[in-house]
C-alpha cells in the first residue's frame, strides 16, 4: 500500500477529510500518472492543479517555447520564462508548487512514430491540444493501448470537454468527428483568439475528470460531451454514443495502427499554391512602397486585427473569408501585394485571386510579424 509522509498528510488534508476520498483516494493519485500533451492554454491549468492534488507521475509533452503573447491564458509560465521550452518552463512552476512529485518532460513533437511509447507508461492521457493532426493521432494512440482520452478544446469564448475511452463502453474521438474538417476552415486560437479564462474553465474540467478516473470517484465524462459558452455562462450536455461502425473502436476496426495524421487532415506537405514569384518580403515591399509604382496594398485580416495595427498606406481591408464576394473591389490590372498577420491567410487569398484569374498578385511572406522584425520595429506583434 502506498504510504503518505506527515508532509503529504498536511499537503493534502483538505482531500483527506472529504469521505468520498479520503486517504484511499489521495494514495490512489500518488500511484497515479498522467500524460499532458500540450502545456498550453488547457495544460496550464492541467498541470497547475494536477500537480497540487498530488498526482504521483505527470508527463510533460510540447516542443513549443513561452512567447509573451501566451501569458494572458498560459498561467503555468511566467515573463521570466519567456523564451524558455514550455515544458522546462511547466516543470520549474510545478517543482515549487508540489516537491514531491514526479515530472517528465518530453521536449518533442508527438507523433506516430513516439506516441505509443510516450502513452504507454500513463494511466490517464489528456489531449491538450490545439490542431486536428494531433487530436487524431491522440485518439487513435489511446484506444490502441486502451487508455482513457481526457479532451478539451476551446476557442474565442466556447469550450467542451469529454472522456473518450471505448475499453470503459464510451466512443472515441473518431465517433464524434469522423472526419476532420478541410484545411483552413476553423481559424485556429491565433486567427480567431481565445478569451484567456476559457482555458482555465476548461482546463480546470479536464483535470477534475482525470482526478476522478484515477481515484474511481464519480460519474466520469464518458458518452457525454459538455458544452461551454462563456459569454452567456451556460452550460449544455450532450449524449454520445460509440458508433459500431468506427474505423478505429467500432467492432471491425479498420484502423489497427497509427497512420499519417497530417495526410488524413489533408495538410501534409504540398507543392506551394503559389509560385515562388508571387511571393514578396516585407523588405521588398517597403522598398517598393517608396515608388510612384506603388503596388495596391490588400489586407486580409479581420478589423480586430486591423485596429491592433496595420501596414502603412494600405488601401483596402478585406478579411479572407469574405474575398470571394469582393473580387468587383479589386483591380486585377494592378500589382496587387496581400498581407495578414503570418502570411497563412494571404497565400490562401493569393491561391484564390489567381484562380479567379488575378495575375499580378503577391503574397507578403510572414506577414506583419515579419514586418516588424525586418521593417517597422514599432509594429506591435500579437
């Protein structure tokens, strides 16, 4: 039986004198472990208060470092942590706050070829992620080593969460979202921007659902998806099912080893949609911004965006999702040059500025973050 020190007994009293936990539970969590993928917006509050209740293991994953624009959800890190591997940030935080727990830190992007060996070693899998390869692969991994799949997932000021575990009766991911959506449809947290308490709501949900599955208390989150909506703080649920027929928990998989994730998401790597002549850097383009052949400056971003900055005589904003109803706007006899914050969007509006037949059109490489590294200093980055 596992033992709990004096120090532990003080630590951990308030869950001691709880009777549906008790020292029993409190044991449990001590031989309990757990993997974190992701030490982001949901793996913040997930390893802050996992580690806090005493889980005995957690496992680290994310090869990501701290940026500032992080902090205002990311609250495992801190501004001295700027720069610093997530991971290596988390695990300092988490040795202050609980000393006498194990954590593992695994610097490195999870893939099919590490996930089964990172996953094995863990009773309890929390998918913190934030992109849909990922969130596969995770899935996929968990119910071929039969482990129960901790999910969350925000965005802008909506979040759910569940316990897909198939082995306890429950559907998997894939029962929910057989496919995935097309590449570049949901905008992700950096396009579309998160509230930053939405994690901690979230976070805080996925942590109490793994307390639960390594103690055997309660009525875990299996076969029912909670739904969050922040602004009208509101909380639904719905029933899920397993579907018979999944490919990967159904009664006759078909999927019985990992496989390409970023192929199946349809974003595996691609000859670029434009040529290497429709692209133009920052530098470029402040050079020929000086002209009397000025290009037209086009700005795809949304006007959230545009009110935080923007390029220097910019002519005309329009966010990408609208461009298709606003080609009359443009005109394709002019050297046209498209930005966004990253240069993701632009590409995506060149790609379709030229399939509808623009010819002189470029796309500003980076876009305004690298505006301000190589132009404008000034410029804020978000």
């Amino acid at each position: 039986m596992t033992h709990l020190s004096n120090e532990e007994i003080r630590r951990y009293s308030r869950h001691l004198i709880l009777p549906e936990f008790g020292m029993e539970g409190q044991r449990k969590l001590k031989q309990g472990s757990v993997l974190l993928i992701g030490t982001g917006g949901l793996g913040s509050p997930l390893a802050l208060y996992l580690a806090a209740a005493g889980v005995g293991h957690i496992g680290l994953v994310d090869f990501d470092v701290v940026d500032e624009s992080n902090l205002q959800r990311q609250i495992v890190h801190g501004t001295s942590t700027v720069g610093v591997n997530k991971t290596e940030s988390a695990r300092r935080r988490l040795a202050d706050l609980n000393p006498t727990i194990e954590v593992t830190t695994y610097e490195t992007q999870i893939s099919s070829a590490n996930a089964l060996e990172l996953l094995r070693p863990y009773d309890v899998i929390i998918d913190g992620t934030d992109n849909f390869p990922t969130r596969y692969l995770t899935n996929d991994a968990c119910v071929l080593l039969g482990k129960p799949n901790v999910y969350g997932s925000i965005f802008r000021f909506e979040g759910q969460a569940t316990v897909f575990y198939p082995k306890a009766g429950g559907p998997c991911y894939r029962c929910l979202f057989p496919e995935p959506p097309p590449p570049g449809l949901v905008p992700s947290c950096a396009e579309g921007g998160v509230l930053g308490v939405l994690p901690g709501i979230i976070g805080t949900i996925q942590a109490t659902e793994a307390i639960k599955l390594l103690t055997g208390i309660g009525e875990p989150l299996i076969g029912r998806l909670l739904l969050y909506d922040a602004l009208a703080m509101s909380f639904r649920e719905l029933k899920l099912r397993r579907n018979p027929d999944c490919p990967v928990c159904g009664d006759h998989p078909t999927i019985t080893e990992l496989i390409d994730y970023e192929q199946f998401c349809g974003i595996a790597p691609q000859p670029a949609a434009t040529s290497p002549q429709a692209e133009i850097t920052p530098v470029e383009l402040a050079s020929w911004l000086q002209r009397e052949d000025r290009p037209f400056l086009l700005d795809v971003r949304n006007p959230q965006e545009v009110a935080i900055t923007s390029i220097p005589g910019t002519d005309l904003v329009i966010p990408v999702d609208q461009l298709a109803e606003h080609l009359g706007e443009l005109d394709s006899a002019r050297e046209i040059v498209v930005y966004c914050r990253s240069g993701v969007r632009s590409g995506k509006a060149v790609d379709l500025l030229q399939r509808m037949g623009f010819r002189k059109v470029q796309n500003m490489v980076g876009g305004t973050l690298r505006w301000s590294d190589e132009v404008d200093p000034e410029m804020p980055k978000y």
